[in-house]
C-alpha cells in the first residue's frame, strides 16, 4: 500500500531543520540527505527536532541541503495555494510500524479533493474493522501536510479529530483541518455512501 517514493532509511545519519513561516503558524521541517523525515504545524523547534531524532535515530545538524531547501519551496508553494506542491516529495517514515507505514501509505493515497472515513482506510488497506487503529495511526503521523490527514474524518461524514503531536487547541486544530478541506472544496459533512 506504500507509494514507491516512500522511503524507510535505517537508523543512524544525520537531518537538517528549519521553520517555515505559513498561514496557520510557523511549520516545522526536517530532512535527511534523500526525503522529507518531518513536518508539524505550530509545533516548537525544539521538541520537533527531538521527536524527529528519538524516532529517526538522526542526529541534528546545523545548514541546510537541497533537500532541505526542496522542502521549504514545496511548502510555500502549498501556502500559497499549489495542490501539488508536496506530491513529489520524496518521504521518509523511518521509525514508524509497518502497520503505520500501511495505513499513512493509504493517506497518502488521497488526492486533492477526495476524501475518506477511518473506517474505509481501514477497507482499503485490507483491515476491515479497524478503524480505532487507523485513527491511532493517522494521529501519529509525523509528516503532516505532505502525508494529509486531514483528508480522513468521521465514518458520519462529520470532521473527527486533528492534532496528533501539534501544540493549540482542539477547537484551533479542528479550524485548521476545516481550513484544508475547504481549500479543497470538501463541504461538510460529507455524504457517505452507505456501505
């Protein structure tokens, strides 16, 4: 289920970081020498960057790289409106389970626009019934925004929940989610299809 341009690197190397200024707050990114390892929103420097070395087993290093550099154009670029922008990125989702990797390979699926319930993604990966599951992964997703969860909502149709690790509010979190899926001309509630 993992798209051919994500990447699973092995421990050890090092990764760059920088914040980057955007619409809903500043955005964490960091990188290895080959993929996108991070993205938050309204998340510190500092605990971004140690989450991102505790789960990569990277080391933080000072500068930048093409990659790096990649990244950030990729992201204003998604600021300013390029539904593509962050497609092509290559992505890195080293220290996560396979069973994360499945299920944010299925996010990753979703195109502009589309959207899906926990409990679909959880069809579509091949684990029905596993919807709880799959709202744990898709909460843990550490490369927000590139990998978009905020595409997944409510098997209702309402908007479900938002955040994982990212500092504000429920209720500011929620806003952003809704920001997104209007941008994308998702109106909700989403009329599901009775399965």
């Amino acid at each position: 289920m993992q798209p051919p341009h994500f990447e699973h690197g092995g421990a050890g190397g090092t990764f760059v970081a920088t914040t980057v200024g955007g619409r809903w707050g500043p955005v964490q990114v960091a990188t290895s020498e080959n993929a996108v390892v991070g993205i938050a929103i309204r998340t510190p420097r500092e605990p971004f960057t140690s989450d991102v070395a505790c789960r990569t087993g990277r080391s933080l290093v000072d500068g930048t790289s093409p990659m790096l550099d990649r990244a950030v154009a990729a992201l204003e670029a998604f600021d300013a409106g390029d539904a593509l922008a962050l497609a092509a990125l290559p992505l890195d989702l080293a220290g996560r389970s396979e069973w994360d990797r499945a299920v944010l390979g299925g996010v990753h699926g979703l195109a502009w626009g589309e959207v899906t319930s926990y409990g679909r993604l959880a069809r579509t990966i091949g684990r029905p019934g596993a919807a709880r599951a799959v709202g744990g992964a898709v909460g843990r997703n550490p490369i927000g925004l590139a990998i978009p969860c905020h595409r997944v909502i409510a098997g209702d149709g309402s908007i479900g929940g938002y955040g994982g690790d990212w500092f504000g509010s429920r209720e500011e979190l929620l806003e952003i989610k809704r920001e997104l899926l209007a941008r994308e001309g998702v109106q909700l509630p989403v009329p599901f299809a009775r399965d």
